[in-house]
C-alpha cells in the first residue's frame, strides 16, 4: 500500500518513489511488480539522459487504489489522534516478555 499509494496519480522514477515512502528499502522497493504496480524501461532515456526505469500502476493496482481511497480519506481527518496514540506507545516502557 504505501508502494502504490504514491503511484496512484502519476508513474515515479526510483529515487522519486524512495523519497516519497520514507524508510523503505531498496529491495522492497525494487520489486512491487505483480503486486499491482509494474516497471516500464524507458530505453531513450528522459530529456536527453540515459535509460531509466519509471514505476507505474496496473489495472489492478488502480483497482486497488480506488479501493483504499476511503481508507486514505479517513487516516487523513484522524492524523492528529493517530499520532497521539502513536507517540503514547512509543514513551511506554516495554515489558519484558517472560516465555
């Protein structure tokens, strides 16, 4: 989700997709092929400079796309409590778990 998200309105060039989902890795991020997103190598390069690979979504990937927006929709309008909680359980002190 956090892959095809961003993807929803646009194809992004790999350093654009990394900067936009913050933590990912390279090899998540190299591989949402089958999962709703595809790559397409552009061998002419863009505005004069060598051959790059954009990201973009699948028909099934829109669908799913269109499927999360209402999810989206409501993380927006709860930001602000879901961060307190967030923050909340980050400042508790762990418990040691006893197997």
């Amino acid at each position: 989700m956090l892959i095809l998200w961003p993807l929803r309105s646009d194809a992004r060039r790999f350093g654009e997709l990394r900067r936009m989902v913050p933590g990912i890795s390279e090899r998540c991020l190299s591989a949402p092929e089958g999962d709703g997103g595809g790559r397409h190598r552009h061998p002419e390069g863009f505005q004069g400079s060598p051959a790059h690979v954009e990201y973009g979504l699948t028909a099934f990937g829109e669908s799913l796309c269109i499927a999360l927006t209402p999810l989206c929709e409501w993380g927006t309008l709860h930001m602000t409590r879901i961060e307190a909680c967030k923050e909340a359980l980050e400042a508790k002190p762990r418990e040691k778990v006893v197997a």
